[in-house]
C-alpha cells in the first residue's frame, strides 16, 4: 500500500489550509471543554481539599454572650466530634492613605495556636504570640487589596474603642474563602476585613472575658446535623442564641455554591454546545471535502482496492488532522483552565488549587470531536463507494436542470454569472442548506458567547438606575428610634433621607426554607422601588409581602399563599404573611413589606435600621466621613463602591469565562466560513476554469465563486440569530441563582458583532480564494480532475 | 504460451443485457440487448458511433458498473449477481482497465499512479517497466498535470498492462495519440496480448485498428449490429492512418 500512503501525504499536504481550519474547530472544541470541566473540577477540588485539610466546621452559631463554661455542655451534645468557642466583633479600620470608610469582623483564634477547627492558611507572616494583644492577622484580599504586610500598623477601633495593631502575618480560612460582608450581594475586598487576634485581646477589647459569641463545631459521620442544630439552639437560647446553622447556610460557602453553580451552568452548557457545533460542522466538511474525493475514491475501487481499505486510506486521512487538533486542544484547554482556575482564585480566595487534567474529560471531548468527523468522512467515502465505478468516476451529475426560482418568478435582466449563482444553490439544496446551518450555528455562537456584556449592563442599568437610586445607604449597628434620621437630615449635602427597616429571618414555605430577611419600605418613596414585570415601579399593600419573582420559585410560592417567617433578632418572632404580589429583580432576592407593617409584626414602634440618601455629589466623601464619626452608623456603602464591586465580580466570574469562549467562538466561525469558501473552490474550479477557457473575466469567475460564499452567509445571518437567540435563552435559564439572574437581553450591538466577526471571517476567505483564483490555471485545472 | 489458435475457450459472455440510465423524467436506453462473446487470449475491437453504448458495455464487462437486465458471465463468475467482494478480488486480480478520461490520480506521479495498482496486485510488473513499455521511462516522477493529454493515456496503459492482467479493456486508448504513437502503443498491447495470452478489447473510433484484431464487434444504437472474424489480423506497424 505504499503508493496509497504516499498519497495520503500528497493529499495532507494540499489539503492542509483546510486541514488547519478542521484542526482549529477540533481544537477549539476540545480546548473549551476540557478548559470547562477542568477549571470546574479546579475549583470543587480545591473547595474540598480546603476544607478537608484546613477542618472547615459543619455547624456555625451565633449568640449575644455566653459563659465559657458552656461550652462543656455544648460539647456533650450527641454528633458533636469537635467544638470551639469563639469571640467576634465587627470592627472598623482606618488604612493610612484611603479615606473611604473600612469594616470587618475580628474572630478570635486560641492565644498564639492554630485553632481546632477552621485552620488558617498563612500566606506571610506569623501567628500572634501568645502573650501579645497587639497583634492581628489580616485576610489576605484586604491585605491585597491596600499592599499591606506583616510588619505594617493598623488603626482598629474595637467597641467603640481605638486600638494600634500591629500585623503579624496574612492568612486564609476556610471560613472566608468567600469574603463577602453579611448583607452584601459582591464582595469588596478593599471595604471588608477579616482579622484574627489572640483570643485574650479580643475578650478584653469587646468585654468578653471568660465569655464566648460564636461556636463553631462538626459532626461525626452519620450525626444527624438537624439534630445537632436542634439541640445546641436549645443550649443557647438563654444566652441570646441567633440560631445554629449548618454549611448550607454559612455565608462564604452559600456564596460559593452559588458561584459553582453558575459557572457551572455555563461550564457544562457552553461547551457541550461549541463541541456539538464542532462535531456537526466536523461531520459536515469531512463528509464535503471526502466528497471532493470522489473520483478517485472510484478509480481505487475500480483498480480492485476493497471498502475497507479505501474507508482506512481516508480515516488516517481525517485522524491525522484530528489528533493534531486533539493534541492542541488539550493543551490549550488544559493551559486555559489553570488560568481560569487562577482568576477565580482572586475572587474564592483557596490558599492553593488542587489542579488535574482527568483523561477521562479529554478523552471525551476527542471522541466526541473525532467520532464526528470520522462518521463525516465515512459516510462519504460509503456513499461514493456504494456507486458503479463506471458512475462515480464521472463528475457528480446536476440533478436538476431547470430556471432557477427565481428566474421562474418572471425576475429578468440577471446576468449570467449570477444566474449560476443561483442555479448552483437551487440545484444542491442540502449541500447549501448545510453551510447555512454551519455558518448560523457560527453567528449563533457568536452570540451565545457575546451576549452577556449587554445582559449585565441592563442589569446594572435596572438596579441602579431604576431599583436603587440612592447615593448612600446606612445602616445602624441596632434598630432605631427614627428620630435618628434627622441627624443624618441635617448633614450638609445631603438632599433626602429614607429610613428603612430590616430583619433577618428564615422564610419558609412547605418544607422549603430561604434564609434571608425582610425589608421594610416606607411608603411613597422615591429612592428605592420595587419594579413590576413590565420594570414599573410600585407601590407596597399595606398588608403582605412583595417576594421577589425568582425567591417566589425558590420557595414554590405564589400570591395568595401564606409565607411562614422565623424572625432571626430582637424577640425572634415566628409570623405568618400573606404573600401579595411579585416583584422582578435581577439582582438578589428579596421580602418587602411596608415599614409600618414591618414594625407591627416586630412588636415594635417606629423604628429603623438604616436609612437610603440622596447626596449632592461634591459632597459624597465628607457627607461619608461624618456618617463614618457617628457612633450608631455600622456600616456606609456608596452606590459608585456597589457598582464598582458588582461589575468586578461579573468581570470575574462571568466575563472571564466568556472572554475565552468569545475568541474560541470566533476562531470556529472563521473556520467553518474558510473551509466552507476552500471546498466550494475545490468543487467548482473546473468550471471555473472552464468558463475562464470560454472567455469570462477573472471578475467574473471570481463574482460566481464568492458571490455564492457571500450570498450564503447572507441568507445564514437570520438563522444564526434565531439559534442564537434560543442558545442565550437556555444559558440564562440555566444560570438562574438567588444572586443574580442574568436576563436574557439581546441589543443590537450583540447581533451586530456576531454578523460582523462571520461577514469578517467571510471577507478574509473571499481575499483567500481570491488569490486562489489568480493562481487558477486554466490549463492544469481542466487536465486533471480532482 | 499461449497461441490465438488454441481451442476457444469462452472468457466473457453477455444475454440479453440491458442498461438503463435514469435522469430524472428521461430514460436512456444505452445497451438494448447485447449478446456478445469475448474469448480466450483474443484481440478484439469495439466500432460504433458515438454514443453507441460501448463505454457502458466494456464498464460492464469489467465489473465497473452493471447492467439494467439481462446475464454478464466472467468464465464461470455471474458477474451481474455477484457480490461486492467477488466483484473487488475480479477487478484487483484479473482485469486491466484503460479509462476514456485516464483517471489518473492528481496527487500521485507516473510511476505512483501505476504502483497503485501494483501494490495490491499479486505477480505485477515493475512500474518503471510499464512505464518503460509506452515509452514514458523519461517521465517516471512527473505528475498528471505535468504530462500532455497523450503521455496521460500512456501512463494510463502502463497501469492497466502493469498487473499482467488476463483481460485488458481498453477504452479508446489511443484516441489522444498521434499515429507514430499510436501504433507504439498497439504494438504493447499486441504484445501483451500474445506473451501473456491476456485476452484484450479495445474500444476505438478508428476502423484501420479493426484490422490488427482478430474479431470485430460493432455497436449501434445500444446493440451488437455486425461480429466481423479477420482470418489473417496485421501487425500494429502495418496500420496507416
Ligand atoms: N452515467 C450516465 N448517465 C446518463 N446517461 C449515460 C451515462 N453514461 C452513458 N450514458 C448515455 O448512454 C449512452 C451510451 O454511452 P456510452 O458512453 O456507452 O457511449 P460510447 O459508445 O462510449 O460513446 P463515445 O464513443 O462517444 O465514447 C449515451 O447516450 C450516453 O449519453
Ligand atoms: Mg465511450
């Protein structure tokens, strides 16, 4: 079989612009899934090994104060394997150079030891001595974040009082991985600290002594963690018990989930949909370029060469190109998920990534890619070898010769070149059929890949210009009288003060739970709303609850139904509140009542928690510095500070992610259209050269050629935007979380590039063949048929 | 050796066979009935019109394609029922074919278009051999495009010959060729035909050939009109044309 395989070579070597183009979709299929599921398995991973090895506990719970000594207790309820008692205290720093406002949440970690459970990473630096109160140990982001380092000063102000610190070292836990302060949606790394001390500074800065707030403990295997909870509320209800809770409920690990799930969505969606694009356009232009084959493939059948070994002559044919694309693939996507697993780090702050390459996902994605091609290639190579030599080895006969559409519908004055054009596609519908389809699929993916910039700036747009117009928004360190918002009435600058109220509480309904709060409104207001389906605003019953749509189908709840709520502060009242209406938010879930309501339900008179304002802008940072110097303001949060850390979340987690998969998008499109271009060459330069010999122009043989490349990807552009269109949907749909829902908006722009980067693609391979046609001789064309 | 004397022994026969094209609406009846015998070690020459049918008969005979109705026996092979197996091996080992457009393969120089069929067939020639047959021992490493329309058909002969076939079907092999050529080129299938007593058809539109074969079958209109015995055939270099 030597002068077979030496064609073979001959045939890799012509065939190798096409093959490269094969090779590229290959690739990029492979590359996306294996970048997909390995940065995905990155992440669960290194979750895991955290956890596993850093002891993460399995219950949390809060409580005001309790004696050390119940600890005991606490440790002999049934399940406990290990428990610790903690003390936190929210904090607010001063970081030399940024005047914005900082707080954070100071826990305390057994004097100069490691603690039992939720060991700290240290990234620098040291633990505090034990006989040391002055020194802390600081989260890593936020040490990040300013280019703090062990060694450096920092002014704390714990309860109330101003404590010089000194670094120690820079740590992670298991714990915040997720830093995120309570209440907030994004994470804000330069506003939000952790810090550790010494378990004896942090009783005396916070009057704790002998006395503990927070318990962290796990279980052993089979614990029933419901009892557990159950029982240690029980201990802890005397002492100011908040409520246990298990890891689903704790905040870094809900957030976590969450973030994996989406990413997940995407992780598993887009790529099972660029691998099924490949593996279809795969199949369709191995099956075309074999067919390209097809005299030949009946020459070797008429010189007695047998299926099997003309089938083998062309599958090593087509392997070649699909190793060499496996081969990239892999390593491209194995290169690519280190670095996407390494961009989530900056935003799940795992001490270190646990990083494998699964065979088994890479043998996945190449049998995938390559069982495509493979049947692409047999098929043909069966249907030409189904055929009598004798016809095969004659030029595929037009099927049908008639007056084309068209010309029929009475359409005069069409030049020649373009009525081959058209007869051309009218005569191989299913061959044009199919390189519409591929290049839509193309558009299509384009637009699945570059969609989701304009679907976050309407959800930007929503909340923040629609939802939430306040500049700033405080919250109080406990509820207050609603006197209070005089005071910050009277502040110079600021326009317009709105007082809300808030509760944490458990909701339920049925035995589906959401931990999350309410929010009470007053009413009319004019900085926040809440917006209805068509994004109207409205106003709030005076009885009931407004839910959030997306919470509403959390819980399975509808209007009408009767929402069970477990109050989680003050008094801890359990309620039960109509559910009203419904409410569209993209961004969080939400339970909104009216503040009056709110405060009857509470058992409590006209109080707030905080207060939404409106600031004349030039007076923002000092209107924030006096707020910051009012001993009940907890916290400050501006709206440019919450736009800034939503877009760095999304920039982080969403758009990283689609930033790799615009280009792999791309680099398919521009194959399928160049492949599409080359094979259309391959198929018409005999008649081409034909017409050449019979005195038509180079424009015009080129006009027929790419005339019909162009009038292809034309009529593919409607497709490609309705698949596209479909393809968005079922990514938004799959990526539905109580963080964010990313709302299927299609502008014009998306619809704009994805065209644009296909009509690009089209022109490159137009310019291509272009020079192709140049070098067309006529003379060698018409000797030998390819 | 084998002499064109020898007993008649019966290579090829075809009854009543029929082939049908079907384009569409139209039909196209290319062989209407043709009964014809091909013999043992015989040189015979195809004359008919164009469009005659004689391309689709000689496709036929070499199991390139096959007929509407009617029986094609090969020896004691019905090669109308045959399987795609048989009808590989009937092709791989026992036919030679010289197609009316070449069909060379572009990629693949003269001698690799004739290794081609060396490679798998069992007591070839050396490709230079063939090659060196019909003059082309100049040409061995040039490609199809690289060759005149004439040294295409030759390298196209050198293939066919090259596996030392027992038939050679020839379709109008010398119709690019000049007259010099041209009786070359007979003169190796002449050749071939008394050294390896392979049994050669030849298809042509030039009547002088019929007079270097030992039978003569005319084709028209999709039936055999007239089978001509030539008691006393010439050698190729007696032709004049
Ligand atoms: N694949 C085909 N499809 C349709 N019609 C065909 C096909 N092959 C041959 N024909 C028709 O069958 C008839 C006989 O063709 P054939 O090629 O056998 O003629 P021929 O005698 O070899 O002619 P020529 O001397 O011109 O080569 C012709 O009318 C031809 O048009
Ligand atoms: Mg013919």
């Amino acid at each position: 079989m030597r002068a077979l395989n030496i064609k073979l070579l001959r045939n890799l070597w012509t065939l190798k612009g096409q093959g490269i183009a094969i090779a590229v979709v290959i690739a990029t299929g492979v590359a996306m899934f294996v970048m997909s599921f390995t940065a995905l398995d990155a992440l669960r991973l290194s979750q895991q090994s955290v956890y596993q090895s850093q002891r993460f506990s399995e219950v949390f719970a809060n409580l005001k104060r309790a004696p050390e000594s119940l600890a005991e207790r606490l440790r002999a309820v049934p399940g406990v394997a290990t428990l610790e008692t903690r003390v936190q205290a929210p904090v607010k720093l001063q970081v030399p150079g940024f005047d914005q406002p900082v707080t954070g949440l100071a826990q305390s970690i057994p004097d100069g030891r490691q603690p039992q459970l939720n060991q700290l990473y240290l990234r620098a630096g040291q633990l505090p001595e034990a006989n040391r109160n002055d020194q802390v140990l600081l989260s890593e982001a936020f040490a990040e974040a300013h280019e703090l380092q062990p060694g450096d000063r920092l002014s704390v102000v714990i309860n109330g009082r101003y404590q010089a610190l000194w670094i120690s070292g820079i740590a992670l836990s298991p714990e915040y991985i997720y830093q995120i302060r309570p209440g907030d949606l994004f994470p804000d790394f330069s506003r939000y600290a952790i810090l550790w001390m010494n378990r004896d500074a942090l009783e005396s800065a916070f009057d704790m002594d002998g006395a503990f707030n927070n318990v962290a403990l796990t279980l052993y295997t089979g614990a029933s963690e419901q009892m557990v909870i159950d029982r240690v509320d029980q201990l802890l209800e005397p002492w100011g018990g908040l409520g246990a809770y298990g890891r689903e409920d704790q905040l870094s690990h809900r957030f976590i989930e969450q973030e994996l799930e989406q990413v997940a969505a995407m992780a598993v969606f887009l790529p099972l949909i660029f691998i099924g694009v490949s593996a279809f356009l795969l199949n369709v232009v191995a099956a075309r370029l074999i067919r390209t084959q097809r005299e030949q493939i009946a020459v070797l059948k008429a010189f007695g060469y047998d299926g099997v070994a003309v089938a083998g002559h062309y599958l090593m044919l087509v392997l070649v190109i699909v190793l060499f694309g496996s081969v990239l693939g892999v390593f491209l996507g194995t290169w690519l998920a280190s670095g996407l697993a390494g961009m989530y780090q900056e935003f799940f702050r795992f001490p270190w990534l646990e990083f494998r390459l699964k065979p088994s996902v890479a043998l996945t994605a190449i049998a995938i890619a390559g069982g495509a091609t493979a049947i692409g290639t047999l098929t043909s190579v069966y249907r030409a070898f189904r055929l009598p030599p004798a016809e095969a080895m004659r030029p595929e006969p037009p099927t049908h010769f008639r007056r084309t559409l068209i010309e029929r519908l009475g359409i005069r004055g069409l030049s020649q070149p373009t009525r081959i054009i058209l007869r051309n596609l009218e005569r191989q519908p299913i061959k044009a059929g199919l390189s519409i389809l591929g290049i839509s699929l193309a558009v299509g993916m384009m637009m699945l890949t570059g969609f989701q910039k304009g679907s976050i700036d309407y959800m930007m747009d929503v909340q923040f210009r629609l939802a939430q117009k306040q500049d700033m928004t405080v919250t109080f360190i406990e509820p207050t009288q609603r006197g209070a918002l005089h005071e910050l009435r009277a502040l110079p600058g600021v326009r317009y003060v709105e007082g809300f109220r808030s509760a944490s509480a458990i909701l339920q309904y049925g035995h589906r739970t959401y931990r999350g709060g309410l929010q009470g409104f007053s009413d009319p207001r004019s900085l926040v709303q809440v917006l209805d389906e068509q994004l109207q605003p409205i106003a709030i019953p005076d009885e009931g609850v407004l839910l959030t749509d997306h919470l509403a189908r959390m819980l399975g709840i509808g209007v009408g139904d009767t929402l069970q709520v477990k109050v989680q502060e003050g008094r801890q009242p359990e309620l039960a509140i109509p559910v009203a209406g419904l409410v569209t938010e993209f961004i969080g879930v939400g339970a909104y009542l009216r503040r009056e309501t709110l405060a009857r339900l509470l058992g409590e008179g006209d109080t707030v928690s905080g207060a939404f304002l409106a600031v004349e802008p030039e007076q923002v940072a000092e209107v924030n510095r006096r707020l910051e110097a009012m001993p009940r303001v907890a916290g400050v949060s501006q709206r440019e500070t919450m736009i800034r850390a939503f877009d760095d979340m999304m920039s982080d987690s969403m758009l990283v992610f689609t930033f790799f998969s615009v280009f792999m998008a791309g680099s398919i499109a521009f194959a399928v259209v160049y492949n599409n271009a080359r094979i259309a060459f391959a198929e018409r330069s005999r008649e081409l050269a034909t017409l050449r010999v019979l005195g038509f122009t180079r424009p015009e043989i080129a006009f027929i050629l790419l005339g019909e490349l162009m009038l292809l990807t034309l009529l593919a552009m409607p497709l490609g935007f309705l698949l596209g269109a479909g393809l968005c949907h079922l990514l938004t749909v799959g990526m539905q979380t109580d963080l964010y829902r990313v709302p299927l908006v299609l502008t014009a722009d998306t619809y704009a590039s994805a065209a644009l980067v296909v009509l690009v693609a089209t022109l490159l391979s137009a310019l291509m063949m272009g020079r192709a046609l140049a070098k067309l001789d006529m003379v060698s064309a018409l000797k030998s048929a390819e | 050796m084998v002499t064109p004397s020898s007993p008649r022994e019966r290579v090829f026969h075809t009854r009543a066979l029929t082939r049908v094209f079907r384009l569409g609406e139209v039909e196209i009846h290319a062989l209407r009935g043709v009964d014809m015998e091909l013999y043992a070690g015989e040189f015979v020459v195809l004359l008919g019109a164009s469009g005659s049918g004689k391309s689709t008969l000689l496709n036929i005979l070499g199991g390139l394609d096959s007929g509407t109705e009617g029986e094609v026996w090969y020896k004691d092979i019905d090669l109308s029922r045959a399987s795609e197996r048989v009808l590989t091996d009937f092709r791989r080992h026992h036919v030679g074919f010289v197609f009316q457009f070449y069909n060379l393969i572009p990629s693949l120089t003269a001698r690799e278009n004739v290794a081609i069929v060396t490679d798998i067939a069992r007591e070839p020639m050396d490709p230079s051999d063939a090659l060196a047959l019909v003059g082309l021992e100049q040409r061995l490493d040039h490609f199809p495009a690289q060759l005149s329309g004439g040294e295409q058909q030759r390298v196209a002969i050198a293939r066919a010959i090259a596996k030392k076939p027992d038939v050679l079907l020839c379709d109008e092999p010398t119709g690019a060729l000049d007259s010099k050529t041209g009786i070359k080129v007979l003169e190796v299938l002449r050749r071939i035909n008394r050294e390896l007593g392979t049994t050669t058809a030849v298809i042509t539109h030039n009547a002088v050939i019929a007079d270097m074969a030992e039978r003569m079958i005319r084709l028209s209109d999709g039936r055999v009109s007239e089978v001509t015995n030539n008691a006393h055939p010439v050698d190729p270099d007696q032709l004049h044309w």
